[in-house]
C-alpha cells in the first residue's frame, strides 16, 4: 500500500466500525450541491471528511460578513471572495482526499443537466423559492432526486424527494410558483427581508441534510417524508402527502429528458461559441437556453431584456457567458413550432501536458465552468 494510500485507510479506520457503511462506495461517489452557504458549509465540510470522492459546489454569490458566524468554512479574509471557490480551497486543505470543482454560478448556470444525471445525489442547501422550484424542475429533468433542507429560526426542515414521485414544487400554486425571490447577494438580500439564522440551527439541520445524504449514497434507508427539525422538539415527521407519492397533476415540473440515444451528443462543450453551436443545428432549428440572458432592445434607449434564444446572441458569444451550465443539455425547437429535440454539450476540452488525475491525498480545488 503506497504512503497515501495507508493515510487514506487511516484517516477513515473510524467509519469502517459504522454497520452499513462502505468506503469505497463514498470515495466513487459525486455530489452536486447547490448553495455555499451557512447549510452548503456544513454540508459539504461533512461530506468531505466523510470521504466522499467528488463534490461540485454551485453559488454565484460571495462571502458577507454576516456569514462568518455561520459558516466553518469560511475566514475574515474571505469576505468579498466567491463563496464556491472559498468553499473548494477550504476543503482541499481539511479533507484533500475529495476533489471539489467551484462553480460561481447559480446551479442552473453551474451544473448541467448531463451532470445532475450521471451525479449520485443533488443537494439543495438554498433559501428561496425560485431556487428551489429551478432545482425540482432540473431534477426531474434529469431523473434524479432531490436532497432539500432549510431553516427557519430555532430549527429547519429536511427532505428527500426520490425520482418519480413528488417534487419540492408539488402542491404550490401557479401564483407561488411565480413567486421570484432569489436572494443574488447576502451583503443585498433583496424585496423579502432576511430572516433570523444563527451557528446552533445552521449546524444542526446542515448535520441533518448531511447525514442523511451519507445514507443515500450507502444504500440505507432514510426518512420516508419532510422532517421538521426543532431545538426545542427534535425531530418530527410532517403530515401530508409524501414525496413518495404520486406527483401533483398540477405540477409542470415533471417532464423528462429522452432516454439513451434520443440525445445528441455534440463535439462541443460550455466554452464554445454561439456561432459554434449553430454549425450543429438546422437552419430551421432555435437552440434555446434554460437560464436566460440579457440583450439589448432599442426603444427610446437600450433597455435590458431576457431571451433564451441563443440566435439572439452575438455569434462570438460563448455559451458559458450566457448562463449555459458545463454537461448542459439543450433544447432545441424548430422554428415553426412543430418539434423540439435535445442537445448535449461534452465535457471541458483539456489541454495536453496537463495535471491528469492526482493521486489520493494530492487533489486541489478547480473552478471548472467558472466565467
């Protein structure tokens, strides 16, 4: 056994006495987790020194001071800096065994749809609707689930919403699936005033969210529907219809993506240009985006507007500067509204005489997809 390899066995030697529990299942495994804040902290810190293999982190925001009181991994000299990529160096130092790609976006920008397909588990550690309901509708697309949690002032809430069944958005109203709060900034939260967070509870369900995510990955079984956690109370199932029921005929959330095959699988990846990308489809063809992107419309002076028409770009636009995710898959209408097929972007081209794969115990943070 090489001196890594030895370190490795050492530094887990403690979770191999857990019943269940399977190593090498967790150091093979990918977790895409959306939100790098007080929740995202705790959540990706613990499964790192669980030994999880891979984890991509999605957060366009950037350390407040607010959140040094919340989030372990983040230091004063942070403030300022993009939280994913805090997130990632932190890591490679506390637990360089789980290698953590930074993408300072949010996760419909950050993790394409061909990511969350092939990724073994999604966590949400967002706070807001709308990122909520965009992370429910990508993974249905995707037919993966959906790992949720949140807080609320003395507790928070958790779920797991297995593929097929109930999605976060089920049951919600189109007035409230309407509904945009995201929050871009925690320095400028926005219309909706911040709510009351503090370490205990942030720590607390972020513990939650983290160990049941461990569970998924192992194979265990986990709590069958929302839990409420409570300092005061603990734990306690909420009433309901559970996400393991069948889904809200109301919902629009629960499309999915073709199968194997009904795909097409471009030579083409984020950082491809508009121009690139129409060589690939019809003339008669509008590859659209999921995220959308601002251009100009000419009235009495330019006024921002949002398409997600990519033919409304400039051809030498990349993708990855218009909100598309690395893996995406697109999709692709015909202009006259007859069809609609899917394209997938390969993964990042790499560039000869590069790193490669580092052994265990030398891996270090990336910013794959970072614009």
């Amino acid at each position: 056994m090489t001196g890594a390899g030895a370190a490795a066995e050492g530094r887990y030697a403690r979770h191999g006495l857990v019943p269940g529990w399977d190593q090498r299942r967790l150091a093979g495994s990918t977790v895409v987790l959306a939100g790098a804040g007080a929740l995202g902290n705790t959540v990706a810190q613990t499964l790192a020194l669980a030994g999880v293999g891979r984890l991509v982190v999605c957060d366009p925001d950037v350390v407040a001071v607010s959140n040094l009181s919340r989030c372990p991994l983040f230091r004063a000299a942070d403030v300022g800096r993009p939280k994913a990529r805090v997130v990632a160096e932190a890591l490679s130092v506390l637990a360089p065994d789980t290698a953590v790609d930074a993408r300072e976006a949010p996760h419909v920008s950050g993790a394409g749809l061909a990511e969350l397909r092939e990724a073994d588990l999604v966590v949400g550690a967002l706070d807001s609707r709308a990122a909520r309901i965009a992370l429910a509708g990508r993974c249905t697309l995707a037919g993966r689930g959906m790992l949720d949690g949140g807080t609320h002032a003395w507790g928070g809430e958790m779920c797991w919403y297995p593929p097929g069944g109930r999605c976060w958005a089920c049951g919600l109203g189109p007035e409230e699936r309407a509904v945009r709060d995201d929050p871009w900034s925690c320095a400028a939260p926005g219309p909706l005033a911040p709510a009351g967070a503090s370490a205990p509870v942030s720590a607390l369900v972020g513990s939650w969210l983290a160990g049941t995510a461990v569970r998924l990955l192992l194979g265990l079984p986990v709590p069958a529907g929302p839990l409420r956690i409570d300092v005061a109370t603990g734990a306690v199932p909420l009433s309901g219809p559970g996400p393991r029921d069948r889904p809200d005929p109301g919902c629009p959330l629960h499309e999915r993506l073709p199968g194997p095959g009904g795909v097409t699988v471009l030579p083409l990846d984020h950082r491809a240009t508009v121009a690139e990308l129409l060589g690939h489809v019809g003339a008669d063809e509008e590859p659209l985006t999921w995220a959308g992107f601002g251009r100009p419309v000419r009235r009495r002076a330019p006024v921002p507007a949002v398409t997600t028409r990519l033919r409304s770009a400039p051809a030498a636009a990349r993708l990855d500067s218009l909100g598309v995710a690395p893996r995406e898959v697109l999709p692709v209408a015909r202009r006259d509204g007859s069809g609609l097929r899917y394209v997938e972007l390969a993964g990042a081209r790499r560039t000869t005489g590069g790193e490669g794969r580092r052994p265990a115990g030398q891996r270090r943070a990336t910013t794959e997809g970072v614009r």
